[in-house]
C-alpha cells in the first residue's frame, strides 16, 4: 500500500542516517543517528543472497526476475566479524539527493549523512547450532528492505532466522549484481499498478519460500516453522501469499488493506496490527472487516512507526532537523522507545506463540 508518498524515479526510501559535522553541532550532542540495538540474547550474524526466477518475466523491465534478500540470524560468535552498513554508498547516494522529495519534512541533501549508519549484523559471522524458525518480510510499497532492519535485527536476536525481500521495480532502489534498479513508478499507483506490485510481490514471496532450502543457511532453518510478516503493501502480499499454502504458520499484517483480493484461505494465525494515526485507518478496518485475526493497536503511532523510521526521525526531530509536524505525519508522537518495544514484543510474541 502506498499513501501520502510520491514516488520518484530514481529514489530511495532508505532507512539510517549519521548527522554531519555542523548538523551534530547545532544538535549540541554530536551523537551520530543510530539503529537501536537488539534486545535478545544472541549476537546476529547477516548475509546478503542473490535469487533469479527463470520461470517468470520480471513486470517492470522484463527479463528474468531478479531479487535480492538479507538473511539475519542468531550468532554462535562475533568476534573478528564486522557490522555491516545498512546501505551501500551508491544506495545512500540516491536516497541523499530524494529523501525530502518521498519524505516530505526530511533534512534536504547535504544536511544527513545516509549511509553512514551501521547495522547491528555482523557479515559472514558463523550461526548459532539449531534448526530455527524462519520469519519472511516484504517491507512497504515503494520501500527496500533495508527499512525493516532494527525489527528483523531483535527477532533474529530472540533466535529465528529473518529473511528481509526487496522487491526491485517497485521498491525506491535495489542494489543488484547486475547494478542499481531504481522504482519504475513516478507518483501513487493507480489501481492496475497497484494489483500489479501486489501480485508480483506474492509471487516474490512464494519464490523464497521455494528457495528456502538453497539458502546459505538452510541447514539451521526449521522448514516446519515458517512465518510472513509484511509492512504496508508488504502486509498486503504477505497475507495473500499464505493463502492456501501450508507451509505458512503464521502472518503479521502490520498496516496493510486487504481490500485488492477476498482474503478466502486464512486459515491459520494472523496478526492484524494498525496504527491509531494512520489517514487510512476507515479503510484498513474495512478491508479486515470478518477476518478471525487477532487485532492490536499502537497507541501515538503514524504508519511508519512500524520501521526504522520510528526512531530515526524522532531522533532527527530532537536535534532539530525536521518539525513536529513532520515527525507527526511519519511516525506519530509517542516515545519512540515505548513505541519500539510495543511493536518488537506484539510481533515477537506472536511468532513464539504459532511457531512453536
């Protein structure tokens, strides 16, 4: 789903950000932007993984479909291992020249440093012994996955296996082997396009689930225990990607319409999990009305509260970098750490319950 966004060519709807110099100045902490840290018991360990589908033509540029995946997990060490970035200097060059265009109210180029952020996954680190369960997530429309790391982070620390799914064409900008790819979309999709991105994103997501056993860290994922979980447009395909298909134990719909298709087939746990500041809220219920799901609400929250952009912005907020009006419209006005731990242990906590 996408609303209250302008897509541009060529934009990316990164995620992390580092003050420069004179903004920490005028911050009078000089702290940089960080992502807040897992919470769970374990180091995580990531990887990054190139998947292809021959069988399908990918609908934006044609060709053979193409995705790119990070895969986070539950850590056996650390040590001598580095912190990944969250974005690629060429995926934070796109997104400092377009974050106030898809963003409107964040800093304007120059001000934030986008790609100086690390993550909390440490690359190639060795996993943790054990078979896992292993949680899927399609991030919002128009977003990569990157935007999705700090709730991926806590559950991989908790010991599942998280596997974030940019989807290239639709998302802001995907750093492929074979170059960037960079949205095809110039402003909000109109219905066709919509049902579109939605069908190919639920096709891409039925893909890792096929894949799953090619992955690098297939040996420690419990094929028997596998969850969706999706922001926005990806809670959209998240759901209709579980319809009728049995490896799927449980989805989390975090603010997502399920008005495109009947939901028909749901027939195993689902989470349906909204925000009390959303513009879309009439809709939203509306498009749930019937579903047996379990329906939780985040009190002082915006639509974006559910990613990385809950804290980030509060925190830009606090050094002065974009108004409360802003900060109000991406991601509500509650304390994001209050905000942060509702969604980690909501999420969390379904996922241990049904995937046992």
């Amino acid at each position: 789903m996408i609303s209250r966004r302008t897509l541009v060519k060529g934009t990316l709807c990164g995620s992390a950000a580092v003050l420069l110099p004179t903004a920490a100045s005028a911050s009078g902490d000089g702290s940089v932007l960080r992502l807040p840290a897992p919470a769970g018991p374990h180091p995580v360990g990531m990887r990054t993984v190139h998947l292809t589908d021959p069988a399908r033509t990918d609908p934006w540029m044609g060709g053979v479909r193409e995705l790119m995946l990070t895969v986070l997990y539950p850590a056996r060490s650390v040590r001598g291992f580095t912190r990944a970035p969250q974005l690629t200097p060429d995926e934070a060059g796109v997104f400092a020249a377009y974050a106030p265009r898809v963003r409107p109210g964040l800093p304007e180029p120059g001000v934030v440093d986008w790609g100086a952020v690390l993550t909390h996954g440490y690359v190639g680190a060795p996993p943790l012994p054990g078979r896992r369960p292993v949680l899927v997530y399609s991030p919002g429309g128009g977003d990569s996955r990157t935007l999705g790391t700090t709730l991926a982070e806590d559950l991989a620390s908790h010991g599942r296996v998280v596997v974030l799914v940019d989807h290239p064409g639709d998302a802001s900008q995907v750093e492929l082997p074979t170059g960037m790819r960079t949205t095809v979309l110039t402003g909000p999709p109109d219905p066709a396009t919509f049902r579109t991105m939605v069908d190919t994103r639920t096709a891409d997501l039925r893909l890792v689930l096929d894949r799953l056993g090619d992955l690098p860290l297939a040996p420690f994922m419990d094929s028997r225990r596998v969850g969706l979980y999706g922001h926005s447009a990806g809670g959209t395909a998240a759901v209709y990607a579980a319809r009728g298909d049995r490896r799927v134990g449980a989805v989390a719909n975090l603010e997502g319409y399920l008005d495109l298709y009947p939901p028909v087939g749901i027939d195993r746990p689902l989470l349906l999990f909204r925000t009390d500041g959303f513009e879309g809220a009439a809709r939203i219920e509306a498009s749930w009305t019937g579903l047996p799901g379990r329906r939780v609400l985040l009190p002082h929250a915006n639509h974006w509260a559910f990613t990385d952009y809950g804290s980030l912005v509060a925190r830009l907020r606090s050094a002065g970098l974009v108004t409360a009006a802003a900060r109000a419209a991406l991601i509500g006005t509650g304390d994001p750490a209050v905000t942060l731990a509702h969604v980690r242990s909501r999420v969390g906590a379904f996922f241990a319950h049904h995937l046992r």
